[in-house]
C-alpha cells in the first residue's frame, strides 16, 4: 500500500505544472516537507540563534551539524548564524540580549532552553528542537515574502509581512525579520562557510494584534545602506520571528545558572528566499507600445511603436502587487497633472495639447520605496 502512495505522489508532481503554486509556496517547499513529519506534535516551527565566533574551535562541528539537520527536512526549524565577531548587530543581540556565556551557544526560541560549549550535540539538539516545538503557544499565524529592488540608485530588499491571530485574546509581541546570507561570507576556523549569517533585521518592531485580526507591515532595506552592497538576492533569504511579549527567566550557561537574561518565547516563524529582479514596479497599462487610442478605444498599429492618442484618453498605470502602495503621481513633461491613491491608478488626459510628449508615473510604496516609469507618446487631445 506504501509503495502505491508513493508513486500516485510521484506521478503527481510530475503531472503537476511547475506555475500551480505560487513562488512563495514553493520557496517554502522545504519547510512542508519538514513540518508532515512533526505536524501532529508541534505548535510552531522551532527557531535557533546560533551565537557564534570565527575563533571558536568548536564553531565548525555545531555549523555542520546544525546545516545537516536543516537540509535533512525531519525537523521543523529554521536557524541564524549570529557570528559575533563579524556583524555588530548580532554581538550586540548575543551580549545585551542573550547575556551570552562563551561560544557556541545554542538559544532555542527565544531563550526558552539554551545550549553551550561542550554540551551541544546532534542528539541534544533534536531533543531540544522536539521540547520547543511541542510546547504551548497562541494560536498565530505569521507569513512573509522577500522581493529584491535594484535600480540606478537603490538595491533593496522588499520584506512583506502578514500576522493573523486567530485567538480570542489580544496579541502583543516583538517581530523581527532576520537577513541572512544562505552561504555566509564569513568562515569558522577550518574554512568552511557559516550558512545563514545574519547581516541585519528588515523589521524589528513592538506590535499589538487584536482578536481575529491582521497585522500587514512592508519594507525595504538598502543593502549598501547597511553595509553589504555586494549582496546578491540568490544568496539571501529572510527569516522572520514573532516573540511573546512576556518575559521569562532565562541562563545561558544551564545548569550553573549565573548568567541571566530575560527570555521572550517564540510563537510563530515563517521564511522566505529573496526572489529575482523585480526592477519594474510600475508600468503603463494605458497607452502601451504599439497602440492607437482614439478617444480611450485602443487599435492595434502595424507600424511604429510610440502610442499615439486621438481624443481624451484615460492613463492607467498598474502597480507591482508586492508592494503596498499608498499612491501614484501622473506627470506630463515633468508636470504634475493627477495624484490617484486607489486602484486602478489612472489620470483622464483632457487638456488640448498636440506633439510629441513624455508621460511618467511615479508610485509611493510603504517602507520609503519610490519607483517611476516613463513613456514618449503623441498626442492630438482636443
């Protein structure tokens, strides 16, 4: 019988079109896998700090470890390497935050256990894993997709987070969003790389979410502003945490419990690889390339490619649907001619004019993005 289901499922994936999920669904194809196999026992996908340092002689067999049990997909986790001695950000989460003990160490959710030095291994950490993921936890949902915006100016990453609480209750938590390079740049003692090195959060924020209610946040993140302009998007990915606001008391170095920190659980984790070049945020729906529109009614020409409007014509500009946006600005020849802040984005041309001009529509995203597109056309609007 096993073997029947197994190959129904292989000759369903390979009946099934490559298009039916969406990018983001099969981004995340590997978490699934991992979390079947767990799914009727944990609460939440597990998250680890790995508290890091190039020096440490012990730094090269956790990293193999930690990557091995990730790429194996039997356990529902996601990890950061937060190597301390290389990005400022992650010392000072590891120092200020964590109390941190010497190195490795291990933070299982937020601080809910916590291994170091000599204690960490393959099976401890699994047990480890397995205890925080069956734990009790608000009913949560957390979804996020990462997008990559380059232009002459800016090279950015697009984080878009989604919070359901699906509870009774009000929400309050803490949620960042950690960047991270799937092959670190940076190498422990033995010259292997750190996988999933983290360079900065995309978001970290205090929210509040009522019941039966979502919570939607959108930024963006300049790479060079930060400090790696020589990033790429298919080496990065995000992974974004939600924290309980209520605080625990937590050590770093259990069982001799002399270095405290306070401790806020995980409830909710959910990552995503950047996708792509997604250079074109805005664009002409109305006039395009190739088109006559007489009086709005568009007419295919065969020859030449500059629009040409006959009569009053609406200009409709369609903007990316990864992005949140709060408006968009028509100019004609650099002028401002309309402000829409509701799709569909139009502007109706009205005024006489005739000659050659050059249109533009500039979209205002949430996270400070800004992205514009221009078209030459020839008017005779009367």
């Amino acid at each position: 019988m096993r073997r029947i289901l197994i190959i129904c499922a292989f000759m369903m994936v390979i009946l099934l079109p490559s298009n039916t999920l969406p990018a983001s669904n099969q981004n995340r194809m590997l978490t699934s896998a991992s979390e079947n196999s767990l799914d009727d026992y944990f609460t939440h996908v597990v998250f680890c700090e790995f508290g890091s340092n190039t020096d440490s002689p012990l730094d090269p067999t956790v990293s193999e470890m930690l990557f091995n049990l990730y790429s194996s997909r039997e356990y529902p986790f996601y990890y950061v390497s937060m190597v301390g001695n290389r990005e400022n950000k992650a010392l000072e989460r590891l120092e200020n935050e964590y109390n941190i003990t010497s190195y490795p160490t291990l933070f299982f959710d937020g601080g809910y256990s916590v291994l170091y030095d000599t204690q960490i291994d393959e099976v401890s950490c699994i047990n480890y894993i397995t205890t925080a993921g069956v734990r009790d936890a608000p009913d949560i949902t957390l979804t996020l997709s990462a997008d990559w915006f380059q232009d002459c100016c800016n090279k950015k990453v697009i984080t878009n987070v989604n919070i359901r609480n699906n509870g009774d209750n009000q929400y309050n938590g803490h949620i960042r969003v950690y960047l991270t390079e799937i092959k670190s740049r940076w190498y422990n003692n033995e010259g292997n790389p750190y996988h999933f090195g983290f360079l900065a959060y995309t978001i970290d924020r205090e929210i509040s979410v009522s019941p039966k209610n979502n919570l939607s946040i959108t930024t963006g993140v300049d790479v060079t502003t930060i400090g790696y302009p020589d990033a790429t998007p298919d080496n990065l990915m995000i992974i974004g945490v939600l924290f309980n606001s209520e605080v625990h008391q937590g050590f770093s170095d259990s069982p001799h419990d002399t270095h405290p920190f306070d401790a806020y659980y995980v409830d909710a984790v959910d990552a995503d690889k950047v996708k792509g070049d997604l250079e074109t945020w805005v664009k002409f729906n109305r006039p395009r390339t190739g088109f006559i529109y007489l009086f709005g009614l568009p007419i295919k020409r065969i020859f030449f490619d500059t629009p040409l409007l006959i009569g009053k014509t609406t200009v409709e500009a369609e903007v990316n649907r990864f992005l949140q946006t709060e408006k968009v600005e028509f100019y004609m020849d650099d002028k401002l001619r309309n402000t829409d802040t509701q799709p569909p984005y139009t502007w109706v041309w009205s005024d006489t004019l005739i000659g050659r001009h050059t249109i533009k529509a500039k979209a205002y995203h949430s996270g400070g993005i800004t992205s514009k597109t221009t078209q030459e056309v020839i008017a005779f609007i009367f």
